[in-house]
C-alpha cells in the first residue's frame, strides 16, 4: 500500500507506535508521525505524563528523520471521551474508556487531521490485522499476538477508517517488537509499556474520579442482608473485584475472600459474598445496547460466533439474538463470570470481529430474568 501522500503515523513515545513507524519506513511508505495531547489537568499541574511522552516522541521521531506534527484533541476529548466515563460512573456502571477513545479519537479525530495533512492513511502500534471481509470491505482481524491482540478494544471503530488505517504490528509478536526496537538503537526500546486511564495515565483511581463525583457512603451486605461493612462509594466498585473491600474478621468464614457481587444503584448497597465462584457472580446470558458492527450489512440474527466479554479472555461460544429494545441477548455455552454492565460483548468469527455492543445486564436465565433481581438470597 505504499503510496507518494504520507501515512501519518501516531506517535505515544512508547516501544510499540515508534517499531510501527519503522516498519513502514522500512516498507517503502513516505512517513510522518503525529503526536496528540488529549488530556490537560490545570488542577494537577505536576502530574503530566504528555510531556515526558512528547519529549520520547521527538527522540524516536528524530533517530528515524521524520517529521513530527503536534495537535491538541484535549477538548474532543473531554466531550467525546470523559464526560461519557463519569456518566457512566454516576450511574454505577464500569466503563471502557480505551474503547470510546478509539472510536472517537485516534480513528475519528486523529484521521480527520491527517487527511488535513495530506495522508493517504493513519497507522498505529496496535496489535490487530486488517484484511477482506466477504463483501470485499476492509474486516478488522486479531493479531498474532493472541496475548496482545488489542481487536476487543477496536471493534468500536467506523469500518470506513479501518479502511484507511495500517497495523504494521499486526503480524508481531511483543518480544519481537521489543528486540526490533533495541537492534534499530530506537532511544525508548526499553521504555514501560503505558498503563492506566487512555492518555490520563496510572492515577489513585479511588482519588482521581472523587475529584469530578461527589461519593455517597453505603452500607455493604450479604446475599443475606447481613451488613459486613461500609462502601466508599458504588462507582468505586466492580464485579468480581476482591481487593479494597475493607472488611474485618467476624463476619463469614475465616480466610476465604470476600468479592463484589452486585450493585444496587436504587438503594446505594454493595453486596458482597464470600468465594471466587459464588453463585451470584456467574450468569448464562445477558442483554445489551445496541450493537455497532464491523461488517458491511449486520449479520442475520439469531447469529452462532465466539465471544469476549473482557479483554484477553479466552472466547467462548454464544448464540446472539435481537432484543425488542434494539440491543441484543447473547446466550453462552457455558455461564459466565462477572459480567459487568458498562463493559462490552464483542463478537468474533474466528479471527474476524463481527462488531460488539456495551452490556446493559446480565441475565439470571434464559428467559431474560435480570440478575438485578437477587435481592436477599433469593432469585425472582
């Protein structure tokens, strides 16, 4: 795909954007990187990991000669991205900002100011493929590094811009990436991978979010209706979760760990029980929002596929219907953990992502019954 316009390539300052630029230099494309600032705190003038970024972006830009554009996105996205990620907090719910921030960023934002730039197309560190659907249309694949196959986080995207983007580290594995940055004297080959937020960083999460919502104290119970202590706030919490729970001893069995079961949002209570399999972490199904889909015409319903409901979880085997309220029910093979609202059900045929939805709720049984019904040890 080389071509005489450039491809704009963003650069974060670590390893993997600045092998992905190499790459493509090596392939033969005309390269110019672009570095974008998306996140500026004014409250916290001493937390700001875009500098330290910008300056690994020079120096990678500079060792490979290209030439590095800047631009500041940090209004996109606050209106695209972060007021999305509070909503969703305030209303109890556990969202995934690093897949809004790549519809609404880095393939909705950043494509629009390299085509500016004159680009052909955008490429990226991520780890996932681009190839034909059957209808002929760019299909958003997994990489070959099923440990860091990022496709969950990009089946979010507009399949238009899938057909302008390059993922030259699509066929790579993390290691080989690493020992190319280090044989090419890139100077950030052994920089830490970027953990965290989606361009905010590692943060006191418990801090950072009580600095936009006001938390509201409640009490934390068993499937029992024993109160075993007191929450922080619900938004602090998510399914599954063991750590932080601040529970003493006297209450259940002595050493067996205590977990997030449920959130009652209406009544402001965290359940809690005892056990990693507890019965109220584990559901058949489940119901989301309406789906964006990665192919040309939605596939037809009931549809057969694989599914993740978390990143880096091993796909399993569901059965995908139409909701009445336009959303979808998914139906699994076997029942699964955890299921959180406000992360997302993506679907893949093979290697191929069909598309995904956000999770609404988990459902207690096939006939659609919400888990959001357990109350006090007893399932409606």
């Amino acid at each position: 795909m080389a071509s005489q316009s450039p491809v704009i390539a963003g650069i974060s300052g670590g390893v993997d954007s600045a092998v992905a630029a190499l790459e493509l230099i090596e392939r033969g494309h005309p390269v110019e990187a672009l570095f974008m600032k998306n996140w500026d705190d004014p409250d916290d003038p001493g937390h700001c990991p875009a500098d330290h970024d910008l300056e690994a972006a020079r120096a990678v830009c500079d060792h490979l000669g290209i030439r590095l554009h800047q631009v500041d996105f940090t209004a996109e996205y606050w209106h695209r991205v972060f007021e999305h990620f509070l909503s969703e907090y305030a209303a109890g719910r556990t969202p995934n900002p690093d897949i809004l921030c790549n519809r609404e960023i880095k393939f909705r934002a950043f494509l629009e100011h390299a085509l500016d730039l004159g680009a052909d197309a955008i490429a990226t560190g991520h780890y996932a493929r681009v190839g034909s659907g059957p209808d002929g249309g760019p299909a958003l694949l997994r990489g070959r590094d099923r440990n860091k196959d990022q496709s969950y986080f990009l089946h979010g995207i507009d399949p238009a811009a899938l057909g302008r983007t390059l993922f030259p580290l699509g066929e790579m594995h993390k290691p080989d990436v690493r020992e190319r940055a280090r044989r090419a004297g890139l100077p950030n080959h052994d920089r830490a991978d970027s953990t965290g937020i989606c361009f905010i960083g590692e943060r006191d999460f418990r801090e950072f979010l009580s600095t936009y919502l006001p938390a509201q104290h409640g009490p934390i119970r068993t499937p029992t209706g024993e109160t075993v202590g007191e929450h922080h706030g619900l938004m602090y919490y998510t399914l599954g979760q063991r750590q932080g729970l601040g529970i003493g001893g006297g209450f259940g069995e002595p050493g067996k760990g205590w977990y997030v079961l449920r959130k009652d949002i209406a009544n402001n209570v965290l359940y809690v029980g005892q056990g990693h399999d507890h019965p109220w972490l584990h559901a058949p199904a489940l119901r989301t929002e309406p789906p964006h889909w990665m192919t040309g015409e939605p596939p037809a319903l009931p549809l057969a596929c694989e599914a993740q409901i978390r990143y880096r979880q091993r796909p399993v085997r569901c059965t995908v219907f139409a909701a009445a309220d336009g959303g979808l029910v998914a139906r699994f093979a076997q029942e699964q953990r955890a299921i959180t609202p406000g992360q997302s059900l993506v679907l893949y045929d093979g290697e191929r992502c069909l598309g995904g939805a956000v999770i609404a709720e988990a459902l207690a049984r096939e006939d659609a019954t919400p888990v959001s019904t357990r109350v006090a040890g007893i399932e409606a």
